[in-house]
C-alpha cells in the first residue's frame, strides 16, 4: 500500500518536483542536488533509445520511480569529493562519489537494500551468485545514461565496473527476462528462486539445456566470487573435497547402504535403551543420579519429570534421524542425492581452481554463449509475431555486442552467423525483412551487416546497391545518413534495383 501511494502521487512529467520533494527532506549539498537532477533527466532523454536497443527493460515511470525510491528511503547521505573514486554502504545508507551522473547512479543501485537473495541450503553458489547478480543490476541499471546519451548507442567497455557480472546478469536477462529477476530482488527472504530460476529455465527451453545454461552460468559467478577475493578458492577447493569424499562413497552403493544399515541399528538401540529407561521407574532414578553426577551444578536436571522430557526429546530426535537414514536408502532417493552431490562436484571441477587462470574463463564464456545461441534458437522457432522475431534479432545484436574482456565483445569470440542467419530467415519468411536475394547464403551475406551496426533503430537503415568495375558496393544509411560502405566482388541473383535506396526492414 504505501508503494502504490508512492507511485499514484508520481507523475513522470514532474519527476524534477518531486525529486525536490524528496531533497529536502535530506541534507544533500547543492552540487549533490544538482546532479541528482543532471543524473534523471539523462535518465529521461536517454530511454526511448535503450529501451529501442535492448528490447527488455522496465517502462520510463518504473525507473524513475526505483530511483527516487531509492533516494528517499534507502540513502540519507551523498558526499560528492574530488577524487575519481566512489563507495557505498548500506548500512550507513551513504555514498562517496565524484561530480558524475553515471557513477552516482551506479552507485544508488549499488545501495539499495532490495537484493537478490539466495537460501542457506545452496551454500556453494549463495555467496558468488548474490555477489554478482546484485552487481550485474547495478551494472545494467546504469547502462542507461552509461551507454545512452539520447542521440548515440556507444558502449562505454572501461567504465564498466565488472564484466563478469555484467555478462551473468545480462545472460538471465536474455534467457528469462528482466520481470523475472525483478520479482526475484523483491522476493521474501525464504523464497526459493534458485528452484524458481531453474523451473524457469526448463519451462522455456530442453531439461538439458536448461541444466547446463544453469551451470555455466554458476561457474562464471565462482571466477568473479573469487577474482573478488582469493580466499573464496581455498573455500571452494575445501568444499570440492568434502564432496568428493561423499561422492566417492554414494559411487560404492552396497557399502554405503550397508553403512546407513548400522546407523540405522545403532539408532534402533538407542531408542530400545530409552524406552527401558522410561518404563521402570527403577532405572529411571538410577539413570537420573547417574547423569547429574557428570554435570556441574549450572547444567544439572532440576526434576524426574524434566529428565523425562529430555529423554523423550532424544527419542524424538532420534525417530527423526531413524526415519532420514530410511528414506536415504529408498532407491529413488538414493539417486536423486548421488545426482545432486555429482552435480556440486562437477560444478567446480570443471573449473581446475588449481591451475586456475585466464583460458579457464575464456573457454567458459564460449560454451555460456553457445548454450546462450541455442536457447535463442528454440525462441526463434516459437517467435509466431514479426514482433516477436523483431525483438529477437535486435536481442542478438545487443547480446552479441556484450564485453566479456577490456578488448573483446561476443561477436568477436563466437561465431555469430548461424543464429543470425536463423533469425534473418525467420524475418524474411515472414515478410519483416527485404529479400535482397532468393539465394539465402547471399541474402544472409547482405542483411549479417545490420549486426555489426550501432544504429539504433534498425528498421531506418536502407541500403543501396551501386556497381562498380571490381564489385558492387553496398551503402548503409541511417535513414538519410551514409552509414557505412560496404564492398562486394559480387552478388549472386540480386533481386532489387542498382542505385536506389530500399528500406531494409518492411
């Protein structure tokens, strides 16, 4: 309720009034109000071009009204100082930053106390995955005013504070929406979105591709926990080695239930022993002096009856571990825990943290992307609406323009032409693109070029064709504006006319 309030009493026309409204009820200095509102018109101006361009974000109001959300109720202090340097601290609801919009907007991502959360019982992937997934969105949710300056689309690589959780989150933004991660940064503290996460994933796309994109994805989120901190290694090599030793004896079947058998016999006379215990009054007393002889005076049993009701407590508890140890050796369970226990394994394994280094990283990103590539192929083939496959192409081109180091974006470590050719033939099955040549290897040798562009909205590029004496040369435009020029020796079967301009989306 008091949400709706806040949202009902906001009008995205007069954000700058109630940013005032929120100022001054704070003890930020004037160059702090200043870029506050320098940072939300940036915001405002910038929109319509990154929500062009990414094809998923929330509307203009929800961003404007997290921000100012955030302001007022998650930050009571800003020092804006000389250095080119910032910090923030939850718990003192403070930022440390410089005079610039894009870093103080980072920033108050970075502090707002809604946080992906991740349950104890995934102790191996809690601490790596919240890392990142909390810095990913700040990462994104900066990208607006980052990337965006209302006219141009230019990734800004050096200011980005970390890729590796820039690439995770931007991943399970492709692969499941960003409504999806909003609901689960709003979640309740037991909420099990890691299960809901996982559903997600095989809902949309095969049970074992669904798997494996989980898994990368994780593994990518151990590399950055531990480039954040060293420690985090001997942590997990530590784990890796608990769970090889109980992999090591599920793999034993017939020892390990013989195992759980003399627990379970143990356990059964132990129970035997407390009933006798319980049952003759005799044995009870005898038991009760017994025991309150070993204890000192702090810890001795005030009553009879209290020693009972700890008996029966043990009992209890007893019972319990009787009936886990059963049901570890039902079949279906027994599997089910030598599955889990090999999947943890594998998860670091895989990652050699003993020779960990910079190749591990890379070959980990390859495979993330092509899992990534085949899980846009199956939305390829569900895409019904021009809509729905307009959105998928320009998701590609985002996608495959993502740095995943200082140097090098997606495109330039994958090959990116066969799910780009998927889509373009999607495109122009359904009339959404120009066929430029009924020959598709020629007509996707044409159109691939509307990949490599930061035009922002693809459906104002036309080209046209101009023979020359080596070649024809293909002229990009941004609806009026030469864009680039393009060189071909030929062109097999071209179906359209030489110098004139056409429109490349219809």
């Amino acid at each position: 309720m008091e949400k709706d309030k806040f949202i009902s009493k906001f009008n995205i026309k007069d954000y700058n009034n109630q940013l005032e409204k929120i100022l001054s009820k704070k003890t930020f200095s004037e160059d702090t109000k200043n870029l506050l509102l320098s940072m939300l018109y940036k915001v405002e101006n910038a929109y319509d071009d990154y929500n062009l361009v990414t094809q998923d974000a929330k509307t203009k109001r929800e961003i404007l009204e997290e921000i100012l959300e955030i302001i007022e109720k998650d930050c009571d202090k800003i020092d804006v100082i000389k250095e080119q340097k910032s910090s923030s601290n939850i718990k003192e609801k403070k930022i440390i930053t410089y005079l610039n919009a894009r870093k103080m907007l980072y920033e108050i991502y970075q502090i707002k106390t809604l946080k992906f959360k991740i349950l104890e019982q995934y102790n191996i992937i809690k601490n790596s995955l919240e890392l990142t997934l909390n810095q990913g969105y700040s990462i994104a949710s900066n990208e607006i005013i980052r990337d965006f300056d209302g006219w141009t689309w230019n990734i800004e690589v050096q200011e980005i504070e970390n890729l590796k959780a820039n690439l995770v989150y931007q991943t399970l933004k492709i692969l499941v929406g960003h409504q999806f991660l909003d609901e689960w940064q709003k979640s309740k503290d037991d909420d099990d979105y890691i299960i809901n996460l996982q559903d997600k994933l095989k809902e949309k796309y095969e049970d074992e591709l669904a798997k494996e994109l989980f898994k990368v994805i994780n593994q990518i989120a151990l590399l950055n926990s531990i480039e954040a901190d060293n420690s985090e290694k001997d942590i997990l090599l530590n784990k890796q080695e608990i769970l090889q030793t109980e992999y090591d004896k599920l793999v034993n079947k017939k020892k390990y239930l013989e195992e759980l058998g003399t627990k379970k016999k143990q356990i059964v006379k132990e129970i035997k022993k407390i009933d006798q215990i319980i049952c003759s009054d005799r044995i009870l007393k005898e038991e009760f002096i017994s025991r309150n002889e070993k204890l000192d005076m702090d810890h001795r049993i005030f009553s009879l009856s209290d020693f009972v009701d700890l008996l029966e407590e043990d009992r209890s508890n007893l019972i319990e571990k009787l009936n886990m140890f059963s049901k570890m050796m039902e079949p279906l369970i027994f599997i089910k825990t030598k599955t889990e226990v090999e999947n943890k394994l594998q998860l670091i394994k895989e990652l050699d943290l003993q020779n960990l280094n910079q190749k591990i990283y890379n070959t980990k990103v390859k495979e993330l992307v092509q899992l990534v590539f085949k899980a846009i192929k199956i939305q390829i083939d569900n895409a019904v609406e021009k809509e729905d496959i307009k959105k998928i192409i320009y998701k590609i081109r985002y996608y495959t323009s993502i740095y995943v180091d200082k140097n090098k974006q997606i495109k330039d470590i994958v090959n990116t032409d066969n799910i780009q050719k998927e889509a373009v033939t999607k495109a122009c099955k359904q009339r959404y693109i120009t066929i430029f040549s009924p020959d598709i290897k020629e007509n996707y040798k044409i159109i691939k070029n509307i990949f490599q562009t930061d035009i922002i909205e693809l459906e104002k590029i036309y080209f046209k064709f101009t023979p020359q004496v080596d070649g024809i040369d293909l002229t990009m435009y941004d609806e009026e504006s030469t864009y680039k020029i393009v060189k071909y020796k030929e062109i097999k079967e071209l179906n359209v006319k030489f110098n004139k301009k056409i429109k490349v989306f219809i």
